[in-house]
C-alpha cells in the first residue's frame, strides 16, 4: 500500500535540480531559512549544547550504526525532534522531501535529525559513504540534507563531495590509498548560511577542518528507506508531548505511533 504522507509532493523539485541530483549525487536547493529563524535555530541550538553539556550526542550512543558517536573534532547534539518546534522544518519542509523522495523513492523516514559543528582547528573527516555496500541506482537506502547554519566556506569546514561518486559502484575504502586525502575531483560546499544541500549518501563525502577561530554549524535530516532501522529509534525516544504537537504527517515521516 502506498503511505506517502501528503506532504511529500515531487513536482516541488524542478527537472533541473532531479537532473543535477542524479548525475552529481548532490543538490543545493538555495536558501530556505530566513535571518529570523536562523537566529532562533541558533539560540535554542546554544541553549541546548549548554544544558547538556558533556551529555550532548548521547542519544547516538544507541545507535547500532555509529561506531564513534562522540566524534572529537566536533560539537554534536542529537534528537532534535524531541527538542523544541523550531526543529521541526528540518524534516518536513516539502521541498527538501520532494528531494530526498527523488533519491529514496516514496516509502521513506527520517532516520535521525542531529546538529554538527565543525570545531575550530578540528573537523576533518575521511571520505566516506552512508552505507556499507554499493546498491544499483534505483535502490539507493540512504539520503542526507545539510542545513547550513552558517556560511559554508573553504575556510571553515565546510562538507567535501566528490561527484557522481555514488553511480561508481565502488566504496571508497576499496579505492582510496588515503581516505583523509584531498581527492582530486572533489568540491567543497561554499554556500550562505540558511542553504539547505541535498545529498545522496552513497556519495563519498567528509567534512574539512575549520580554520576559523569559530564553529561551523549545521543540522543534518537524515533519511533512510522505511524498511531500514532507523540511526535514532524515534518510536523509542518520542514524548508525548512531541507526538500531540505533530501532524499526522510529520508522525507518519517519523515512523512513530503513539508512545
């Protein structure tokens, strides 16, 4: 049966965006949050790191999937599902699903809403991809947004790609000597802050260090096909409360019934 919410409607993405997404493994759909709600993600974000302090992340501990949850080059706060209203565009802004339906196909849910914060000095990170094997291009399995909380530049670590990476049929583990090395073929994401990318997450991908004396920010939704276990079991760590603000959509992208 076909459980697409109604939401997720895929003529938002424009042929051209599709078109770029297939071939590059990558697509910036511009900016999306305006100052206004940058500053409010931004201070609930800092209200959040502060309260919990050296437990921030821990909900990744759970996850079958991360081997090093509390990654040392950068800031990180998980389930932001369950921490405040202003989080809840990040996974259901109907562009960015039309997006991440064109990658997964209809029958998709959020596998883990997360902040990262590519610390100064710190942040780099080997090319890697999302998932453990190569698929064929209509079984992809996982997809990623990067909202970009400030500007990304080449300077402050900002995520790495290398394109078309995710139609190679190769991991990169398999294929690179060094997988914390420049690639010659990869890009850096310059964009302002506000931008949200697409990426299918078979692309290889990484962040870079931050050479800046401050953090560079981001949240990540994470997608994953409906019949893969989720990176943050949702159903788990649902509130009550949560559930009762939400739409019947926001619930059915969450895979989450009543707690």
């Amino acid at each position: 049966m076909n459980t697409l919410p109604p939401i997720i409607q895929p003529f938002l993405l424009r042929d051209n965006e599709k078109a770029f997404l297939d071939k590059h493994g990558y697509v910036s759909l511009g900016k999306i949050l305006d100052e206004a709600q940058l500053k409010t993600v931004r201070d609930r974000i800092q209200a959040l790191l502060e309260t919990e302090g050296k437990n921030a992340g821990a909900e990744l501990l759970d996850s079958p999937h991360i081997r090093h949850p509390k990654e040392e080059g950068a800031d990180r706060l998980a389930d932001l599902v369950n921490k405040g209203e202003v989080f809840d565009i990040f996974y259901t802004h109907p562009r960015v699903l039309a997006g991440v339906a064109h990658v997964l196909g209809q029958q998709l849910k959020l596998s883990s809403l997360n902040y990262r914060a590519a610390i100064p000095s710190r942040g780099h990170q080997k090319l890697h991809a999302d998932w453990h094997k190569t698929v064929a291009p209509d079984k992809y399995q996982v997809c990623n947004t990067i909202w970009l909380l400030d500007d990304f530049t080449k300077d402050n670590g900002a995520t790495r790609l290398v394109p078309g990476t995710h139609r190679s049929g190769i991991l990169p583990q398999e294929e690179l000597a060094d997988p914390w090395a420049t690639h010659p073929d990869e890009i850096i994401i310059e964009a302002p802050a506000g931008t949200v990318v697409i990426f299918n997450s078979h692309t290889w991908h990484g962040g870079t260090n931050n050479h800046t004396d401050t953090p560079r920010r981001s949240i990540h939704s994470y997608f994953c096909r409906r019949e893969q276990p989720q990176q943050v079991n949702q159903q788990r760590y649902i509130r009550p409360e949560t559930y009762q603000r939400l739409s019947d959509d926001a619930r059915r992208i969450l895979a989450v019934n009543q707690p």
